[in-house]
C-alpha cells in the first residue's frame, strides 16, 4: 500500500532532488500541484492536508506558513528549512546521533532535517560531548569547505554562467561576522554551552562537502589518545547505516593522502576521518550536501517514519 506524499517547493534544489530519490519507488504516491498554482496558499493548505507526509523544501518564512496550514492531525511533517531545527518540539532528522534522535523521528509527526554544515558539525561534537572527550564549554572551531550547489539557484546560476567573475574561481570564505544560519542548530544539537567558531568556504565544484573539527589535546581535562577517539567515534556508529567511520590511517598513509570534498557527491552516506597524532587531532565528516546533508537525509527521515528500511531510494 502506498502513502501519499506532497513536496511543497518541488522546483527548488532540494526538492527536485527528493524527487530523484523516488523514481524507482512503487511505495510513493506522489502529489504534483499545478505550476500555476504552487504559490497559491488556499491550493498549498489543500495539497498538505490531503497528503500522509509533507517536505517543506522552503525558505524559512514560508516553512512556517505551511505548518500553520495544517488541519489534520495525521498530516506528518518533513522541513528541510531552518525553521524548527532548534524546537525541541520537533524531532531532529539525524538518527545516528542516538537511539533517542531515532525514536523520536519515528514516532514524530513534526520532523527538521538537519543543515548541510550543520550535519557534519554534529556527527562530530555531539559524540565528543556526550562521551566527555571534550566538555560542553571547550571552545571549538570548525572550517568546512562546500561546492556551491547549497548557495542557491541565484548562486548555482552564476557559477554555472558565462559571466563568472574571476573570484568565483577561487575558495571564497563567507560568514565571517560569525552570524551562520546554521550556528544556533550546531550549538543546541551537539550540547556545547557556547556558540562554536565557524569558518565556511564555498568552491568551485557543484556538490560535496568536509567540515572539520581541529583538537589541541593538551586543553583537554583528561589525555586522549588519536587512537582513542578514533575508537570513540567507531563504537557510536558502529550499528549505523549511512555513516562510516573510516579506518584510522597510519603517519606515512596520512602524508601521502589528500581528502578531497566531492568525492561522495551523489550518495547519501557520511564518512567520518580522524586525523593528525596524539598532541593535535584533526575529525573531518564528508557528506554530499545534497544528499546526507539535505534530500538523502529527508528520505532517510521518511523511511523511518514510514517503518521501512531507511536506506530505501538512497545510494550508498
């Protein structure tokens, strides 16, 4: 039997990647709104309570007006938005953080999917917090680096364009005023005290992205070993299925070894590395911010609460 499922922002980025990841799927009744008529808020509010699950594929604002649409009480709810990220109200859309994240996306009607930057940042400092490798008020500083697909279209266009100006061509670093839409979910997710220090790089490849967390050892409380982590960050994952924590590399692998950002673009999967020796360690997540980052983990959401296998439709 299948459950109807509406995309509400089904021409956007996100959503047409949603899209992607249902076209092999007999599971899916998918609801197509009119082109004329995909902005009409009496259409939306008709098309979202007459489906069994909703994606929101929306700038914020308009998440909000869509949730406030609903009606009907069996209506289940995906927001790929920032909107409700830190609600405590909503369950937030990353199952492998712990059995409690699970539960809760499968038993929740409302559903946040986590931020590209975002995702990467707390497959990293929620497990080094919860195991008290580092405590809630050690100040971390992440950098990442991303293509330039989750700019936007407006930004995909310009990249994509004859018109490119010369410093596309080069990392171009941005949020510098520390004001990231994706601090707030960092910082209330992975259960530090203090907003963390975040240093985004957009490049010029579509999609893929690393966020990495730099550890100097000797600010911790207690020593930690590189090895030691590295089993840390194994053990929390060990049952998952679209994370992997990748095998710990000897001195002479790391030299000779480049971590690019692409490599997994187009798959749903996250790769956790560790990095560096026992005085300065290095803990990278690379994800497609398309796919782990965004739709693959809307998918991944839907499966859950569907009951299904929830690597259905997604590519590892």
């Amino acid at each position: 039997m299948s459950v109807k499922v509406y995309i509400d922002g089904q021409e956007g980025t996100t959503g047409l990647k949603i899209l992607e990841r249902f076209k092999d799927r007999n599971d899916i009744e998918l609801m197509k709104i009119s082109e004329e008529k995909r902005k009409d808020p009496a259409e939306r509010a008709k098309f979202i309570n007459s489906a069994d699950y909703v994606f929101l594929c929306l700038p914020d604002a308009a998440s909000r007006e869509a949730v406030s649409f609903v009606d009907n009480d069996h209506v289940r709810i995906i927001d790929a938005s920032t909107a409700h990220r830190t609600n405590p109200e909503w369950a937030y859309g990353f199952p492998e953080l712990s059995p409690e994240h699970r539960e809760k996306i499968k038993t929740s009607n409302r559903v946040a999917v986590p931020g590209c930057y975002a995702s990467g940042f707390n497959a990293i400092v929620y497990p080094l917090v919860k195991n008290k490798i580092i405590p809630d008020d050690f100040p971390v500083f992440a950098y990442a680096t991303s293509g330039y697909s989750g700019a936007g279209k407006k930004a995909i266009a310009v990249y994509e364009g004859d018109d490119k100006p010369f410093e596309f061509n080069s990392p171009r670093q941005y949020a510098l005023s520390q004001q990231h839409k994706h601090l707030p979910e960092m910082q209330a997710v992975s259960g530090l005290k203090y907003k963390p220090m975040f240093n985004p790089i957009v490049c010029d490849y579509y999609s893929g992205m690393v966020v990495n967390i730099p550890i100097q050892t000797r600010l911790l409380k207690e020593k930690t070993t590189l090895s030691q982590i590295h089993e840390m960050f194994a053990q929390h994952y060990n049952n998952a299925n679209m994370v992997n924590v990748m095998p710990l590399m000897s001195e002479d692998e790391q030299k000779s070894f480049f971590l690019a950002s692409n490599t997994i673009s187009g798959k749903d999967i996250m790769q956790i590395f560790v990095f560096g020796d026992d005085e300065q360690i290095l803990v990278s997540a690379r994800l497609d911010n398309l796919g782990k980052g965004a739709s693959g983990a809307a998918v991944q959401c839907l499966n859950i609460m569907m009951g299904i296998d929830e690597t259905t439709g997604l590519v590892k």
